[in-house]
C-alpha cells in the first residue's frame, strides 16, 4: 500500500507491518500485527490491518509513528476495506450488509442491508470501487451492482444483468462502467444512471480491469493472450495477440500500458494495443 511519501508492507517471514521510504526503502517503522494478517487501508492518519478470511480483527496504528490506536478482540472477515475520508466501509465476503466505520476507534457509523451475498475475493481486487467523490459501488450476487453513498446513508440498486456476471470486479473508465460476464462478454453501462450502453464479446477468459486507453477501453484475455481496443461508442476497433498468457493490464504512465503476462512484463501504446 503506497500512499504520498510511505509504503506499507506485511512482511512475509515474520508477524510485522513495516512502513518504508518510497524512495529510499528504509524502515522508518514497523509494530507487531497478528499472525495471518492480511489487507491494508490508510486513511488520514492511520493505518488499519486485519480482517483478511476472518483469522485476525481490525486493528489500527498511527501512520507517522506505528503506536497501535486500537484493535478490534474479535476476529472480522471483510473484503478489502475502501478509505472514505475518516472513515472506512466493510463487508463480509458473502454477508448481506456493508457498514462503515470509524477509523479513529473503529465504532460503527452506519449499516446498510445488502438484497444479495457481497461478492468480494481475497484482496484479488477491491469488492468496493470508487465512482466519484461519495459513491461506491459493489457487486452483489449473479447479476447485481449497487451503489454506496456513504455521506447521505443511502444505497440502491443501480444494474441488474440479464445473464450472470463473472466473480470479477468493476472497472471504471471515465463516465463508463463495465461488468465483465461470466462466459465472454462485458458490459458497459453508464456511471450515472445505470444503463447498459454496449456488450462486447471478448473471449471465454477475460481477465483483469478495463483500462482506459487514449483510443477508447482495453480489454484483456488470459489464454490465448490478446488485447482488445473498443472505441468510445463499443465499437471493437483493434486485436493483439500476445505471445505469454496474460494475468491483467495496468496504466504505467498516460499512454502506455502495462501486460502482466506469464514470466514477462510488456509495455505497449495505450494509443492501439500493439506490443
């Protein structure tokens, strides 16, 4: 997890958060955390841990010095936490309710009844994703999105699907949000209202986000690997074959992209996917 100047990791050999210089590595602190801890948010001034598959609770240290502020005796499960400002939302994977709570003491704020299981993985990506200053949405059951506006309280449906989505996350590109599908489609449906604006056939085995690209949206498929550019109307414009099977597709810098493929890392033009 990086944010401004810090980095924090879970070390792998030993039962440590450490908090490292971005640029130099240096430790500049590190506290003991339970055994299995997993996931980390930061929000403000604090750093919060726990809650991965339910072995540890939440707990909470202070970002500048590692002191713990407060940990939770019970163990939690909850997907990847998602910062909102001083307060962070959780959720059970599989559960029917998200709440949101305070960061400063990790009381609850509110609660929100969900019509459907939360779908969230292992941190494999974010079951909470940001759609504008207040909003987030979520996954929920086969087909469902809902939104989360945790400022006003309020929550609701905002896309139902006719068919069933894959265990995947949403991405968001702009004003465009797309659900990928369970066999080999994707849906993009407008941020605001919910409508579906175009489905796109892009292979049995998609993987990863849509990325967006300076020529429309990027699309990626695990094996055979390929990349695939759809225009802003959904119109597919582009395919690219890659060589190595591809495990997903990231933003390096404003008009280049990064493949993660099998034993390799590829830069490609974020203008047409040509490797």
């Amino acid at each position: 997890m990086v944010d401004g100047s810090q980095c924090w990791v879970i070390s792998q050999d030993r039962d440590e958060l450490r908090c490292l210089d971005v640029l130099s590595g240096e430790v500049r602190w590190s506290a003991e955390v339970p055994r299995l801890t997993g996931h980390i948010v930061v929000t403000g001034d604090r750093v919060l841990v726990g809650g991965w598959r339910g072995y540890t609770g939440l707990r909470a240290f202070d970002r500048w010095t590692g002191a713990l502020l407060w940990s939770d005796r019970q163990r939690t499960a909850t997907v990847l936490p998602a910062a909102v400002g001083e307060r962070v939302l959780v959720g059970e994977p599989g559960g029917t309710s998200v709440r949101l709570l305070d960061a400063h003491d990790g009381n609850e704020v509110h609660r929100w009844s969900l019509p459907e299981p939360l779908v969230g993985p292992d941190g494999q990506w974010p079951a909470f994703v940001a759609a504008g200053a207040d909003r987030f949405l979520a996954r929920c059951g086969a087909r469902t999105l809902w939104q989360i506006r945790p400022a006003s309280g309020t929550a609701g449906e905002l896309f139902r699907h006719d068919r069933d989505l894959a265990d995947a996350g949403v991405s968001t590109v702009g004003s465009v949000v797309w659900a990928r599908e369970r066999r080999a489609g994707a849906v993009a449906l407008d941020l605001t209202t919910g409508a579906a604006l175009w489905r796109v056939t892009a292979g049995p085995d998609s993987v990863g986000q849509v990325v967006p690209a300076a020529a429309g949206h990027v699309l990626a498929t695990r094996r055979p690997g390929m990349l695939l550019l759809v225009d802003d109307t959904g119109r597919p414009r582009e395919r690219q074959l890659v060589e190595q099977q591809i495990s997903g597709v990231r933003v390096l810098t404003p008009g280049v992209l990064l493949v993660v493929a099998k034993g390799a890392l590829l830069a490609v033009d974020g203008g047409a996917p040509t490797a």
